[in-house]
C-alpha cells in the first residue's frame, strides 16, 4: 500500500504545473536569477572537459624577461608542446658556469606552471628577479632566479625546461643547489 502511495505522490508531483505549488517555486527561482543578473555556470569537471576550462594563470611581467619563449599554445598537451624553449636557450641554458657565482644554499623544487614559458626558478632563497644555476644529481643548468614570496625553506616551484635540462623526474622533488651570478 505504501508503494502505491509513493508513486502516485511522485505522479501527482510530476504533473504539476504552473499554478500550482512547484510551479509557483520554479518560477520564484527564475524571477530571482532573472533579478540577481549573474549567473554563474557550472564548470565542474563532472561535466566533462568542454565544460572545464584550461587553467591558465597571468603571467607577472614584473618578474619576467621580455625575451622570454612564447607560452605554450591553449591545446598543449605533452610535455613537448608545454616546452616552448628553443634549441638557443637550452644551449644557453646548459653553458659552464662564467664563475663568480655564490651558493644560496638547496631547496626542494616541485614543478612550476607548465604554461609559464622559459628556463627559471621560483625560490624564497632570492628577494629579485637575479640570473643563477641550480645543480642536480650533476647536472647544472643557468636559469633565472625569482622571488617566491614564501619564506625560507618553504620549497620552490621550476619550470619544465629546467627540469627537463637537470633531467629530473616532472613527478618528482628533487633537492636542488642553487647558485647566484
């Protein structure tokens, strides 16, 4: 019996139209968004990825080289296409050290923002935007040095060039050395 109950309830509840109690609901919550004038969409990534938008942060020029690579198209998808870098910069990037450089000290650096072109370090071990070299397993890469904002010891963020160069693990945390020029 109760079955029954429960179905003709949700019969009599499917029915309804305007006029009637539902109805009445549905129409206050569209006048109501019709009034508030922003409507924000639903971009969960349960909706699928038509609906998700890419994530792509500004980039903070003040902290940035005008001669830097472009960034990385909006359909990038491999690690490739992330590394806009070119065949000039890696050699650079890869030259011994010109020497007198001091050590900052070591850092663990996760990486940063694919979409952020170019070969550099994110660190709290700088305070300005410096040219150094960060040391890995004994690979040595020339980089730009960025202020992180965080405090000391607190971990730093490098691009995908550079970890590419010092052939570390993208997945990683390498410990890396870092130098000043």
């Amino acid at each position: 019996m109760k079955y029954i109950v429960t179905i003709a309830a949700m019969i009599w509840l499917s029915a309804c139209t305007e006029g009637s109690f539902l109805g009445e609901l549905q129409n206050a919550n569209s006048a109501r968004v019709a009034t508030d004038g922003i409507v924000s969409p639903d971009l969960s990534p349960s909706r699928g990825a038509a609906f998700a938008p890419p994530i792509r942060p500004s980039l903070d020029n003040s902290q940035t080289r005008p001669d830097l690579p472009p960034p990385p198209p909006p359909n990038a998808r491999t690690v490739e296409q992330f590394d806009t870098t070119t065949t000039q910069d890696r050699a650079a990037a890869v030259a011994p050290p010109a020497g007198g450089e001091r050590r900052l000290g070591s850092t663990i650096a996760s990486l940063g923002s694919p979409t952020d072109p170019g070969i550099w370090l994110k660190t709290p071990l700088v305070a300005a935007v410096t040219n150094g070299r960060v040391e890995y397993n004994g690979m040595s890469v020339n980089l730009e040095l960025r202020p992180s904002g965080g405090a000391l010891g607190s971990g730093s963020q490098i691009s995908l060039a550079a970890m590419r160069l010092i052939e570390a693990p993208l997945t990683g945390l390498p410990e890396v050395s870092v130098y000043a020029n």
